[in-house]
C-alpha cells in the first residue's frame, strides 16, 4: 500500500487529491497539511473532503506527517512546494509536484536536488494534455513553417500565473520542434500594429468565471486550420493523474521526471 501526504488538504485540490486516493486501489491518504494557523489542524483529511474519516490527520508542519508516508502531491504555490521540495529531497520521498509559476532560481534548485529523491513535475498533471502535449510536438513537425501557430488558454478568474504553466510547456514544445527560440519568437497577446511574423508563437491569456482549463492550439495555413483542444470538465481529472504519477514514482529511482514519463509517451 503506498501512503500518500497532501499538501492543502482542505483546498479545493487537496480535498479532491484526497477523495480520488480513498477509491484508487493500492493507495492511501498518510496525512495532510495546512497552514499554519488554521482551523483544520488536528482534522481528519477524509472528513474534510466529504468522504468520512479515514484516519488522516492534518498537520501544520510536513515533517510532523512523514511517519510511514511513501510519497507526497503538491498543488500549492512556489514559495510553499519550495519547502516540499527540500522536506522531501532530505527524507527521500517521492513527490508529485503541480504547481506552477516558478523561477528560474527555483526550478535550478528543484532540478539540483534531484539526485536525492523522486519528483514528477509537470506543468499538467491530466492525462488527455499530456497526450496532446505529444500529438503537439508530432503536428508542429510534420507541418512546419508553412503553418503558424497559435495557442489561446483560458481558466477561472483566481488563477495566479499567465500564462499558464501548460501553455508555457506547448510553446516550448513547439518551438523546439520547429527548431525556434522560443525567447525571440514567443508573443504574448497583441495590441495596435501588430502584423504577425512568419516564425512568431502567439500565446493567448483567459481569465473568466470558474473554468477549470481550456486550451486551444491553432495551426494555420493558408486555406485550412488545425485546431487542437483540450478542455478539463472538473479538477479530478488532474488529481486522478497526480495519484498515477504518485504510484509510479514510488518504484523508480531518484531524479527529475514528468508525465511523459509516466505514461510512457517519451519519444
């Protein structure tokens, strides 16, 4: 059985990370955290996520909780899965890492302290976007420079970061498939004059309402358009693929991984 610390246990991801592990086989909730300060501590995790007390208790400090913990799903922000970071790289736990909107200075950090533990990180933790990560890389190769590329994201109005950590990691993916730099040929929204160039990458921000996530992108040729869309109807589905690439990562050996790894799409 492995056991599984989440991080914001009495957020909306955490509460959903917490009901999707209680009816995942093989896997269990060791704890959750919160912040500290809040009412929840001392709770069970279960009982916060509307699925009854499973004997979870929420702790203030992720070292109080790794007692018989395997692995640990952190959805929170840089700051915070910083300190997961370096918990987990001393105790040599896996971790599932999908926050977004790091730094430089961090993502450096994350990628030196590899060596001591197991970490998925990826920027999506669904599986249908990773799949059209990879149909992305193999559309945006095959069509080339005769079609340009456009990619438009929108999500809920809370959301911190824009664009959005998916729709940095198409870009990126795209450009390095058309062999671009994606530093002197991304562009990020228009205004006024703004006549495209042949080799630009558009990248496009929504804010609106509650949308879980969309992301849109376009090919265009002259005559025809590829589109390429996917949109995420609730948050399950990226915490069913955060406790998949949990239950991976227990078996493999210390390093950076993502989920391309994970579902096995490494070309």
């Amino acid at each position: 059985m492995i056991r599984i610390i989440v991080i914001g246990a009495a957020g909306r991801m955490g509460k959903t990370i917490v009901s999707c592990i209680t009816d995942t086989a093989g896997v269990e909730v060791a704890a959750g955290t919160e912040v500290p300060g809040s009412p929840v501590i001392g709770a069970d995790a279960g009982a916060l996520a509307g699925v009854g007390d499973i004997g979870a208790k929420v702790f203030d400090r992720l070292e109080d909780a790794l007692a018989d913990a395997d692995a640990i799903i952190d959805f929170s922000s840089p700051e915070a899965s910083m300190a997961t970071v370096r918990v987990a790289a001393e105790a040599s736990l896996a971790l599932v890492l999908g926050t977004t909107g790091f730094s430089a200075g961090q993502l450096e950090e994350i990628k030196s302290l590899a060596s001591s533990f197991r970490c998925v990180m990826a920027p999506n933790m669904s599986i249908g976007v990773n799949v059209l990560f990879k149909v992305v890389e193999d559309v945006a190769g095959i069509l080339g420079d005769a079609y340009d590329v456009e990619i438009v994201e929108a999500h809920h109005k809370f959301k911190k970061d824009a664009p959005s950590g998916t729709a940095v990691r198409i870009s990126e993916i795209v450009a390095r498939a058309l062999g671009r730099d994606l530093e002197k040929v991304g562009v990020y929204g228009r205004r006024g004059l703004a006549e495209r160039g042949k080799f630009d990458i558009g990248v496009h921000t929504v804010r609106a309402g509650d949308i879980v996530g969309e992301h849109r992108v376009m090919f265009g040729g002259m005559g025809e358009t590829l589109e390429i869309f996917h949109r995420a109807q609730s948050r399950e589905t990226f915490a069913r693929g955060a406790v998949r690439a949990a239950q991976w990562a227990v078996g493999h050996s210390n390093g950076l991984y993502d989920m391309q790894d994970v579902l096995g799409l490494r070309g």
